[in-house]
C-alpha cells in the first residue's frame, strides 16, 4: 500500500510541474511593455548603458527581450538580431556556425525566431544587434556591417532549472 501511494503521489508532482511549467509559458506569452520580465535566460547590458539584453528560450525558439534598468520589459531598440550558437552538450566542434535570425514578434514586444533548437537545451550563444536585415558578413562579425553592437558569449541552459552562466563581457 505505501508503495502505491509513493508511485501515485510521485506521478501526480510530475502531472503538476509539468502543469506549471506550461502556465509559466502561457504568463510570458501576455507580457506587455512595461511588465516584469520573469527571471531566466542570459543577460548583457546594452552598449548604452540604458537596460540589457535578456536571451531564453521559450519551448525550443530563442527570444531576445529588451529590459530597462528596473527589468521592465521595453520596446526593441533594434530591429534585427543574430544569434549565433552551437549546443554545448552535443556538438564536437566548438565554433558558432549556426545563425539565427531574430525579428520583431506579432505582439513587438521582443525579438524571436522560428528556428527550432534540438535539445538538450543547453547552447553557446552571441548576440549581434543590427539596424538593418542580415548579409552575409553579419555572420562573420566584421567591421563591413555598420551599425551593430556585438555581444559575448554566454551559455544558455534550458535543462531543469539549472541557472545559466554568463563567460566574459
């Protein structure tokens, strides 16, 4: 009998957490300029010294949220980003070769991508902000594309609720 009620028990924090995390998911969907951003993802703080950047993941999509000094969410300041990764877990090669593209969301509140991530979610990432669509010398991260800010690397976890650790500046 009290294995039973272990098991039942056990099955039923599983059903309940995966419940949360879902109603977590649907939360951020309504943020609106002006609202918290709940904590997660990596932070940089924006060239300008006027908020950061905040990168997660939402599902297996990237989405880059623009913050204030007090965390508020605020509209892009750019248009356009790349983020450039690999998975920290699965791939032998350690250099950024795939791009991401990110782009104004329906609502404007951030920056996303279809791209989907392969698990286990757990990457390498730089971020690009530009004022103008992609090229291909954007990807190289050169001095032939004006108006950009780069930004270093971080590693982005999305594996349990690990925290996420920020490398360099």
């Amino acid at each position: 009998m009290k294995h039973a009620l272990f098991w039942f028990l056990f099955c039923l924090s599983g059903v309940l957490c995966a419940q949360s995390q879902t109603d977590q998911q649907n939360d951020i969907d309504k943020l609106k300029e002006g609202d918290e951003l709940p904590e997660g993802g990596v932070y940089w703080d924006l060239q300008s010294g006027k908020g950061q950047l905040n990168l997660r993941f939402h599902g297996n999509n990237l989405r880059l949220y623009f913050v204030d000094e007090g965390g508020l969410i605020m509209e892009p300041t750019f248009p356009v980003a790349l983020a450039r990764y690999y998975n920290d877990l699965r791939s032998s090669v350690k250099v950024p070769r795939d791009v991401a593209t990110l782009k104004p969301s329906s609502n404007g509140v951030y920056l996303t991508s279809s791209r989907i991530l392969q698990p286990p979610l757990r990457y390498r990432v730089w971020v690009v902000l530009q004022e103008t669509e992609p090229d291909a010398s954007a990807t190289q991260d050169d001095a032939l594309t004006p108006d950009k800010q780069s930004y270093g690397l971080r590693i982005l976890n999305g594996i349990g609720s690990g925290s996420n650790t920020q490398l360099g500046n």
